[in-house]
C-alpha cells in the first residue's frame, strides 16, 4: 500500500496500567529464573482492554483537538477484549461522545491486531468514505501460571487518529507492506483461558522470518534503506527479540531505543508496536522518518513508513507516555493473580 502521501497520523495517545510485577518475583513462585524482561504491567482489578482502549482514545482526541463530529470510524485491535461475542468498538463510540453514524469493528490477528486498524482506517481515509477514524492495539495479554507466557504477558494499548494529510497531520503515512503465512507458531482455541504456543519455534520460523520478509519486501518494493529511518520501532515479545531483529536488518540500538519498551512493562500484543510508536512521537522532530514492524503469531507482519511534520509540537499526546513510565508501582505475586482472575475468593 502507498498512499501517496494522502494520509497521516493527526493525533494519538497511549495509556498503561501503574501496576507491574517484576520478573524475579513470579520467578520466586514457579522455582525457575527466566528473564526475558525485567518487569511487566498488569491491569487493576477494574481495568481492562475496553478501559485501556478508552483512555488512549480520549488522550489522543484531547491532545489533537481532533473535531469528534467527523470521526467515522473506530476499529479495535485487540485478542482479550472483554466480550467474547459482542463489540469493544461501540463501546468506543458511545463512551467518546462519537456519532453513532460511526463504522465500528473489532480486529484480531494476535500482536499485529493494532497495524491492521491503521491499514483499515487509511484506507477508508484515503477513499474518501471517511474523514477522520481511530486506530486502536489495546490487550491484558494473558499467560497460564508457571507457563513462559507469564513472564512477559502485560497490558497496555494505543490509539492513532488517522486524516487526510490537508487536515494536517504530525506524521504522513508513506507506504506501507503485509507478509502472512500459515505458521501455527502460537494460538487458544475456543473455551480456552490461556494460549498455547511452541516455545522457540515462535522466534525462527515466526517472529524473525515475518518481520524480515516483511521489511525486506518494503525496501525493495519503496527503495527505502535503514539509513534512511531516524528511529525503528519492532514489536516486542521481550527484551532479545527486537534488538536482534534491528541488527539483522541493519539497523542500531540507538534507533530503536525509544520505542523499546518491553525490558520495563512487558508485551502489550496488539499494543507493543502502537504503544512503542507513541514513546518515539513523544521525542520525533519534524523531518524525523519512522520505520515500524508489527509481528502478530499464526502469523503476520505489517511494515510501515512515517514521516514527520512541522505539527508534531503541538500535537504530542498529553500526558506522554514517560508520565504512566513514572508512576508505576510493584506488586506482589498475590495481587497480580487476584487482579488477573487467575486466584478466585
């Protein structure tokens, strides 16, 4: 997809929960050490993807200035939405103060759920149907007790409202390239409380091919290198990963140090790429070029190119994410399972 410069990101906004349980306490309850990263999020007993969702919205909306009587559309990228069979993007509309004339849908494509919304709303933006639409990647990402998903399953999410690029954007949306596969590298079949996943065979065949196929494609295709990107966002199931996946693509630490988040507050899945795009908005300058990966198991990776603009100042979300970074709080073993409905009194 290029959009010929048609397109771009007029506002965003990004919340995660303040609670986080570090990785040496959940170690201490299991009796084995594994430290993909240093801590995780986890929401409060009365928050969930839906409430996440909203907050991300309502910052973006309210940092932006974003007009709500021409916001179209609302699609919610997310695998842990509160409903089994009912929409979290309705909820969206009504609890916004949206027009109920809104287009409102749900996505899911595990971690990559949040890029396919962008794609959705840049192409309903582009088309003319609508004027303005938000994307959304939220989750409370869920991991069986004792299992290596535990260690890194956390919460957080993000919101993009997409417009015409004459609306005024703070980021243009250059192009952007999809590469899927039937890869059964993660999955939870119905009824199921926790995803099942096959250990490493997640990283080789899935998570590191998608994302390279993926990029690769995208410069050949756009004749973009990684020396023309000023920062490089990859999703981000734990600390390892995307640092490696950087430096096979021929990218460096530096360019990826904003967005990686994950060492702190764990993988958000639909939200880690969303959310990892946020923190890099937060420090972008104008003429800044932004390169984003999402990967999402089963399996799937989104690569997109953003340009930054003279707008950026006066839109960056208010409060930033490093306001939620610096407000979070420990938990113990106890509240975090009672929290996640994993202890029931």
């Amino acid at each position: 997809m290029k959009t010929s410069n048609k397109v771009g990101i007029y506002g965003y906004g990004a919340y995660i929960p303040r609670y986080i349980i570090e990785n040496s306490v959940i170690a201490q309850v299991w009796g084995k050490l594994s430290t993909p990263i240093k801590s995780k999020t986890f929401p409060s007993y009365d928050e969930d993807s839906l409430t996440i969702a909203y907050e991300a919205c309502r910052i973006a909306i309210e940092s932006s200035g974003a007009p709500r009587d021409r916001i179209g559309a609302v699609y919610v990228g997310s695998e842990s939405k509160p409903y089994a069979v009912k929409p979290s993007g309705t909820v969206l509309v009504d609890a916004l103060g949206l027009s109920r004339n809104t287009l409102s849908a749900d996505f899911e494509f595990a971690c990559k759920a949040g890029t396919e919304a962008i794609q959705a709303i840049a192409g309903l933006v582009s088309s003319g149907m609508i004027d303005f639409g938000i994307a959304v990647g939220t989750d409370t990402s869920q991991g069986r007790p004792g299992d290596e998903l535990e260690y890194t399953a956390a919460a957080g999410g993000a919101a993009l409202i997409i417009s015409r690029a004459d609306d005024g954007v703070l980021a243009v949306i250059e192009a952007s390239n999809s590469y899927v596969s039937d890869t059964p590298d993660f999955w939870r079949r119905s009824g199921e409380k926790y995803p099942r996943h096959l250990f490493r065979f997640t990283g080789e065949p899935a998570y590191f091919h998608h994302i390279i196929s993926s990029v690769r494609r995208f410069f050949e295709e756009y004749g973009y290198s990684p020396k023309d990107f000023d920062y490089a966002i990859f999703h981000q199931p734990n600390t390892k990963f995307p640092q490696r996946v950087a430096k096979m693509l021929g990218f460096s630490m530096e360019q990826i140090k904003p967005g990686l988040l994950s060492p702190i507050i764990g993988n958000t899945y639909s939200g880690a790429t969303l959310v990892g795009l946020a923190a890099t908005l937060d420090v972008a300058k104008e003429g800044d070029r932004i390169l984003l990966a999402s990967f999402g198991s089963g399996a799937g990776s989104d690569t997109f190119s953003f340009l930054v603009t003279d707008l950026i100042e006066e839109r960056r979300a208010k409060p930033p994410l490093k306001a939620f970074l610096d407000r979070l709080v420990t938990k113990d073993y106890s509240t975090y399972v009672r929290y996640r409905g994993k202890l029931m009194l």
